[in-house]
C-alpha cells in the first residue's frame, strides 16, 4: 500500500526525527489538477500523523507544526512543482490545523443520497465494466476515457479539479492494491457514443458513487442509471461525497 500510494513519484512524506526515532509524518501525494483551467501539480495532504508520546504536537513549535510547516515550505509554493495542497480534515484536526496557521477552509464536503430505484430512463443507455484490475485499461478504453475528461475539463474553469484521464483512473482505482472498484462506462444505447464513466464501491447498505468523468450534461442521466444499479444490488441507496460549492451539479436528479 505504500509502495502504491508514494513510490515512483507518487507522493513525498517528511519525518521528523527525535533520538533516532520517527515523532511525526505528514505526506503528500501528488496530483495533477486543472488550475482556473491551467495544467499544475497539487499534493493531496495525507498520513499526518504525531506519536502520542510526543506531547507537545499541538503547541505551535510542537511536532506537529515544525512537520507540517517543513513539508508545505519545502514543497508547495508558486515556485514549487506544486502550486498548492488540499486536503479533507475533519473537524478537530481542521481546528489545530488553523489555529496553528498552516490552513485555510475553501469548501466543505457534504454527502447526497438518494433511494435507490429502478428508472425507466435507465434503458436509454448500456453499460459495461471496462479495465482490469491490477492491469488497467485497453487502448480503446483509454480513448474513451481521456475523449470524456477532454469534454469535461471546460466545464470547471473557474474550479481547481482533479485530472481525470485514464492515467488517473487507472492508477487510483485498477491498480490499488487492496480495494476492488467497478469502473464502468456508459454509452448511448443505439450510437454506442461514450456518455460517461462511473466508479462505484458496493456496501453492505449501500451504493457509493466515488468518481465520475462525464460533461455536466450527463451527470443527471450518470445519477439516474447509479440507483437503478443500487436497485440492482438490493442496497437502499446511492450516495456521494462533494464538495459543497459542486453539489449542485450531483443534486438535480
């Protein structure tokens, strides 16, 4: 899992170092991101974490500040390769955080629900599983994803959003080492024209919707056929996490 998540230039953590032992970590991993329209690099701040033992970690020249500080000085900046970092806290760790002065809040993640069901519109389209597992997409799959991410970029350019192409997809959901996803494309039923891609995770109670890659035309038709599947599954729902400032995209259907 590491391997996966920081090697080959995936990721950067820093330690700080007390009597030859590590006190605290906080890592990186890299993301390419369409910045107000411009390709950059972000780091998705991650593994933040500071021994128990280590009991000054919430003053502010404690290990969590001098690490956190060191990684965001060293690495991120507009004369960095990373323009900026984002990260999804939660609350308490949000309020150390800014109250040590190294974040700032731009959005709130919210979660949408909706009952599953089976809709009729659903029969407008197919779908279909596409990459493998541990290997990754087929050249025409890749085609078909990087046409919709080409599509959809436009859409966001007054947003930072993660790059969705077929690289992304492949290495963040075919190639996890642990976790099994259905990435699945959805095409129009008669000109088999791509309409969008879907990453689900089933649960026991319901459907999650993590990813999708689409116009924003499409999205409401994506959400109609993701609670026909919940439907399938016999889970009662399908839900998503967003950011607030987006779900109005998510929320039509």
């Amino acid at each position: 899992h590491w391997a996966w998540k920081y090697g080959q230039g995936h990721g950067t953590g820093m330690g700080l170092m007390r009597d030859g032992r590590m006190v605290a970590h906080y890592g990186g991993v890299s993301r390419r991101v369409a910045l107000l329209g411009q390709p950059a690099r972000a780091y998705q701040v991650c593994d933040v974490m500071v021994m128990p033992s280590a009991n000054r970690a919430l003053v502010r020249r404690g290990p969590l500040y001098r690490v956190s500080s060191g990684f965001l000085q060293a690495e991120v900046g507009n004369d960095r390769d990373h323009r900026i970092a984002f990260g999804f806290p939660n609350q308490r760790a949000h309020e150390v955080a800014h109250r040590l002065g190294l974040y700032g809040q731009v959005d709130k993640l919210v979660r949408l629900s909706w009952p599953s069901a089976a809709e009729a519109s659903a029969d407008r389209v197919r779908w279909a599983p596409i990459g493998q597992a541990g290997v990754g997409f087929s050249a025409a799959e890749r085609r078909g994803v990087d046409g919709l991410w080409r599509c959809m970029a436009p859409a966001f350019g007054e947003c930072v959003l993660g790059v969705r192409d077929a690289d992304w997809l492949q290495y963040r959901y075919l190639q996890h080492p642990h976790q099994r996803y259905e990435v699945m494309a959805v095409r129009s039923r008669w000109l088999r024209r791509w309409l969008g891609v879907m990453v689900l995770r089933r649960h026991e109670d319901h459907m999650l919707l993590l990813d999708l890659v689409a116009p924003p035309a499409a999205v409401p038709l994506l959400i109609t056929l993701a609670r026909h599947l919940a439907a399938q599954a016999h889970v009662p729902r399908l839900d998503a996490w967003v950011t607030q400032s987006q779900s109005h995209r998510l929320a039509r259907p």
